[in-house]
C-alpha cells in the first residue's frame, strides 16, 4: 500500500476514479439486467439461473479488462490482471458488480420469467 | 469544437478563438433560445443542461474577443432571460460588455461606479469583485486594483483566481517575491498545478536574473526553480514550459560574473551551476535547497534537451493533444 | 422425501395488464418524479454575510495549508504555519470576537440553522411520502392477487412476507402477490433510472438510504458549532506538522523515473 507521501508525490486525480467506477458500475448494472431478461426468457431455475448471472458478470468483467483496461495497463508495466491503473482496489474491479447488479438481475428475472412461463 | 466551448477561453489561441466567434452565429441559431416557461413546450423541446448555457458564457468571451459584439449582445440577452440580471455572474458578464462597448476612459469610470454601487449594497459580490480588479488594472490603477484584490482575499482566502492574479499583478510591478508568495498560495489550494510549479520556477528565475539580492540567496533560489520545474515535469511529463525553463535554470549565467562568454553551443563556459557548483552555503542545505551536484545537472540537462527536441518533432509533426502547448 | 410436484396455478393473463403493468409504471413515474422535486426543491446557496465568509473561508484555508503543506519549501511553509497559527488562536478570523468563549447560540432559535434542517426535512419528505401513498394504494387496490412465481426456491418464513393478503396455507411460497412485486420494484430499479436520469439521479431510494446509513460527514459550519474552537484545533494541527516538500529529491525521482521508462 502506497504511504501518504507517495500519493502527495503521485497524485491520484479524485475525479478520474469517480469516472471509472462510474463507467464501470452503469455498464454492470446494464448487462445484469439484460442478463436477466435472458435468463428469464430461457426458464432458468433456483442455482442454474445464478450460477449464469455469475459465469455471465464474471465473464463481461473479463472482457472489460481485456478490451478496456489491459492494453493501455500492460503497457506501462503493471502485470496481467492488475487493475490498480485505473482503480482503486482490485476487489472493486473484479467483485463489485456482482453484488451491485444482483437486484435489476432478479427483477427481471422474475419479471420474464413471470411473463413467460410461469 | 463543442469541447473547447466547453472550457474558459483563456487558454485558446487567437485562431482558435476567431473561428470560434466566427461559428458564433450558426451556434446561436442552432441552439434553443429561450428556455420556455411553458411546461407543455418544454416537454418536446430539447432538454436543457448545464453545458448550454456555459457554452453561451464562453462564446460571449470569444466573441468580445474577436470584437464580435452583436453575437456577444445575442448571447448575453440569452444568458439574462434565463438567469436574470442579478444573478451575480450574470452581473459580472453584463459589466463585462459595458466596458467592451466602452468607448473612451469617461465612460470606463461610469462603469466603475457601477460597480462600486453594486459591491455597496453587496460587497461579497465576488464576480464583481473581479471585474472591478481588472477594470482597474486595465485603466492603469495598479495600487487600486492590488487594494481591492487584497481586499477579497481578505475575506476569502480560498479563491486561487485571485490569488494569481495578485501574483500577475505584482510581477508586471517587478515584486518578484510577492508574486512567488501569491502562486505559493495558489499551490497550496490546487497542490497539482503543474504550470503554476513551472511559473513559480519562472518567477524564481527572474528573480535571480533581476539581480536582486545577494548570491547565497541566488544560489537558493536557483536550486527551487530547478526543483520546482522538475516537480513540474513530473506532474505532466510533456509540459514544454517545463522542460525550457530547467534547460535555462542548467544553462543560466549570472549577471554578476560578466567574464564568462555566452554561448550555448560551448557547454564548459557558460553555466555557472555546471561549471562552476556553488559551495552550498550551511543555511540552503538545511533547507534541502541546494542545487544538485554536478552529474545531476548533466543528467537533467540532457534530459531536458532530449524531451524538448522530442516535442519539437512532434509539434511540427502536427501532432494532436500535446498537454503543454 | 419424496418430490412433490410443482404446483400450477391458472391465471389470468389480465393480471398482467392491470396489476404488473400499472406497478411498475407508477414506480418509475415516481422514481423520476422524486428526482425533478429534489432538484427543484434544493434550495439555492443561501447569501452569507461578509465576516461570516470570511470565518469559513479562513478555516478552509487553513484546512488546505495543513493538508498541502507538502507543495511548499520549508522557509515558506514556516512563515505561514506561524502566521495562521497566532492569527487562528487570536481570533482574528472570528465573526464576532467579542463573543468568543460563549456557548455557541441554540439552533432552533437561529433562524440560519432552521433553513438547513428543512432541507433534510424536505429530503426525508420526499422519501416517505410516496413510499407510504403507493404502499397504501397497492394494498387498497391489489391485495389478494397472486401474481408471478419466483424462479428460485425461498423458505416457508418469505411466506407471510411475499404473500401478504392471500391467506392460503398450503401455497408454494414462490408465488408472490403484488406487494412483493412492490418491493422487488423498490430494490431492483435502480438499473432504470440509471439510463433515463443519468447516474448521479436522486430517484432511488436505495442509493438515499445507502448515504443515510453511511458516516454523516461532521457539518463543519453547521449552526450550534463552536467557530472559536475549530481555530483552535486547526493552530494545533498546523503546529505539529512535520514538514516536508515534495521537492525533496525531485531531481533524482525525475532522472530515475525517466530511466525506468
């Protein structure tokens, strides 16, 4: 963890994290709903329907790094899968989305699932 | 185009700002106009946002720039349907083109009394403050404008616009350690300004070229512009001013060794800091502003002219989005 | 244990149309509704006298000193910590000397300090009132409709909770009526008003709550806080800093940083 000193040294530009997280947590909250639709539509059950919205987040932040945030973040020497380029923690990165979308996924989830089955 | 209305002029190149105020109608034109009260038209109507009307603030500047004062009248009518004409900015832009249309220094003091009035009745009118300051400036009464800009500053510490321009104001008077202590101050309320690290460093150059004050102090002084130009360059790792201004810190030969030859070309001749390191006294060591040893100052000055030599390239490349320039 | 088989329950696909439908339009309608009365309802920035901008602004300052002291080279940052100090503990910077060492005035007589616990009050207003008209008009109009099934299995303890109204025991608790269509409403928004409002809306109320429940920043130039001793905290504060400068060996991270590259 980087001491006091070194953030006075190198600052970090408060209102590029705010961004990034922004742009990070509207594109999840996005896909978990579409997700949601699909799972809906496709009669997903108890596990199997939360086993897909985990493989899918898991998978859409993947693809985010890749095409977001690996090249520009490999570039300037950080390793694979390090994030701390453009976010604060890794944690934020790779688990916050799964929680934060998880209520718009069961919305509607139900709601097509409702709609179509049920 | 619509990004750079989206910031204050200041910084745009004359060309920029012709082309600008030039679009300025077609802007006009294009964008709703009044906002109206209707809740029926509104509903159809584009939606209005906060970038709209700065835009119209930086198009009216442009234009007052560019001597385009109809397009101004336009934006500024615009600006006071939706605002009103007490709203404080709005007060400062409408004095704003009272002293564009001003024609001879009478009518300029009918503006300043204006002002006066309206800091009477509210004397934290802070955009009115300004404009006063800088009215004063621009008809050449500095003691005023430096007592009234004092003065704001007095009650409201925290405003860095006023704080350089203090600092502006004080250099074109030749205070150069005022100025410093102003910029300081802007530091101290935005720690990442790295053109305003570059200017101190400028500022503490001049300083020490005016000739004012003894070596021991010179040679401290010289060490804090080097560092701050450094800081500068490690804040924006492109920044030209910064990378010229350690090229001249490297290369600076002081007035009062009139013996040496001035050629930049003859590296061993004509830098006192490279030539010649100064004993640090005990009192800059202390504090840990002495200039560097010697290898550093190589070092530095190699880097310096590296990077400037890369960014001339680059800039005659054509290329876009140099942060410096 | 044997598996018992699912239950199926006919219903009509007008329940759709009439309950489904209208819920979750008249949830959103709110959302939005909620969010253009905080915008038009936040009141403008109330004028402040001179002396009492300057009090504020002062302590700002002082505030930025301390925690930038790191911008400035040691002979400067001296001069002002001994400046701001002497000026902080004399109280130069106080909106009415002559009163220091009083206890602060009572916030309810201040008629500043009411303005700021309206705008709280409307705030919380505008949470509460449409949450309990909507709760109230769900539970007159659409009680006792069973309305859609959940996709996963839940406990027997949701029953009472998804199946208010609907007073049959032997039901799968998966079926939901049309208050816990409510709730999942409520919960799971946020995603829409997102894309129509943008993302800093003040239409859920979960992201309200969710500040409401986070530490509230101490309300530094509240009503009913001490200005004299703020400036005294903020002298000690600058007198103990130790000070260094990000000047320090700037040339050397410079040169190093560049190698590195």
């Amino acid at each position: 963890m980087p001491t006091e000193r070194e953030f006075q040294v190198a600052p970090i530009v408060p209102e590029s994290v705010m961004h990034n997280t922004k742009a990070l947590s509207n594109l999840q909250s996005l896909t978990a709903s579409i997700f949601g639709v699909a799972a809906g539509i496709l009669g997903l059950e108890s596990y199997s329907g939360f086993l897909f919205y985990f493989i899918f987040t898991i998978l859409t932040t993947i693809l985010f790094y890749t095409f977001r945030v690996a090249p520009t973040s490999l570039k300037s020497g950080l390793g694979a899968f390090d994030t701390s380029r453009y976010f604060r923690t890794q944690y934020e990165f790779w688990a916050g989305g799964v929680f934060g979308g998880l209520a718009g996924y069961i919305l509607t989830w139900t709601l097509f699932y409702g709609l179509v089955r049920a | 185009m619509a990004s750079s209305l989206l910031r204050p002029p200041g910084h745009l190149s004359p060309a920029t700002a012709l082309q600008l105020s030039q679009q300025a109608p077609i802007i006009i034109k294009n964008s709703p106009g009044a906002v109206t009260a209707s809740a029926l038209s509104s509903l159809f109507s584009a939606p209005e946002t906060p970038e709209l009307w700065t835009i119209y603030e930086n198009l009216l500047l442009s234009c007052l720039r560019t001597g385009d004062e109809e397009s101004a009248h336009l934006c500024l009518g615009r600006l006071v349907n939706r605002f009103g004409d007490d709203n404080e900015r709005v007060m400062a832009l409408i004095g704003l083109m009272k002293e564009a249309d001003a024609t001879d220094d009478a009518t300029l003091e009918v503006v300043l009394k204006e002002y006066e009035a309206l800091l009477q009745e509210n004397p934290t009118n802070i955009p009115i403050v300004k404009r006063r300051v800088a009215l004063l400036r621009s008809i050449g009464r500095i003691p005023d404008a430096v007592t009234a800009l004092t003065g704001l500053l007095d009650f409201s510490p925290t405003d860095s616009e006023a704080w350089s321009e203090l600092s502006d104001i004080y250099f074109s008077q030749g205070l150069y350690s005022q100025a410093i202590f102003a910029l300081e101050e802007v530091l101290v309320l935005q720690p990442n300004a790295w053109n305003i690290h570059a200017r101190i460093g400028e500022l503490l150059l001049m300083s020490v070229k005016s000739g004012s004050g003894d070596q021991n102090d010179s040679a401290k002084q010289l060490g804090e512009a080097l560092k701050r130009f450094c800081r500068s360059i490690e804040l924006c790792d492109d920044y030209l001013r910064g990378y010229y201004g350690l090229k001249l810190v490297c290369f600076y030969d002081p007035p009062y060794r009139p013996s040496k030859a001035v050629g930049l070309t003859s590296r061993k001749t004509t830098t006192q800091l490279l030539n010649d390191p100064p004993k640090p006294p005990k009192q800059a060591e202390s504090d840990g502003l002495a200039p560097p040893n010697l290898s550093t100052l190589q070092k530095l000055d190699g880097l310096a002219t590296e990077k400037l030599g890369e960014i001339t390239r680059r800039f005659t490349a054509g290329e876009k989005g140099l942060a410096g320039l | 244990m044997a598996q018992l088989p699912p239950q199926t329950i006919q219903r009509d696909p007008q329940l759709f149309y009439w309950i489904l439908f209208p819920i979750t339009v008249v949830m959103i309608l709110t959302g939005i509704l909620r969010h253009y009365a905080t915008v038009l309802m936040a009141s403008p920035p109330k004028k402040v006298e001179q002396p009492a901008l300057k009090e504020q602004r002062s302590l700002m300052h002082g505030v930025a000193v301390r925690s930038n002291f790191h911008v400035l080279t040691a002979p400067s940052f001296k001069a002002r910590r001994e400046f701001l100090t002497t000026a902080f503990e004399s109280g130069a910077y106080l909106k009415d000397p002559e009163r220091r060492g009083q206890p602060p005035a009572n916030p309810m007589t201040d008629p500043g300090a009411m303005d700021g616990m309206m705008g709280m009050m409307k705030n919380n207003m505008a949470m509460m009132v449409p949450n309990t008209l909507i709760m109230s008009w769900i539970n007159t109009f659409f009680s006792g409709f069973v309305i859609l099934k959940l996709p996963f299995p839940i406990t027997i303890k949701f029953k009472s909770m998804l199946q208010a109204g609907v007073a049959t025991k032997e039901m799968d608790p998966r079926w939901m009526s049309s208050i816990s269509w409510y709730f999942l409403c409520y919960f799971g928004l946020q995603f829409v008003f997102n894309f129509l409002l943008g993302s800093d809306n003040a239409a859920s109320q979960m992201a309200q709550q969710m500040q409401g429940m986070a530490p509230q920043a101490p309300n530094m130039f509240g009503p009913g806080v001490d200005a004299d001793k703020q400036f005294q905290a903020e002298a000690e504060n600058l007198a103990v800093i130790k000070h260094y400068s990000v000047l320090d060996d700037v040339e050397q991270r410079l040169l190093e940083g560049i190698k590195t590259r």
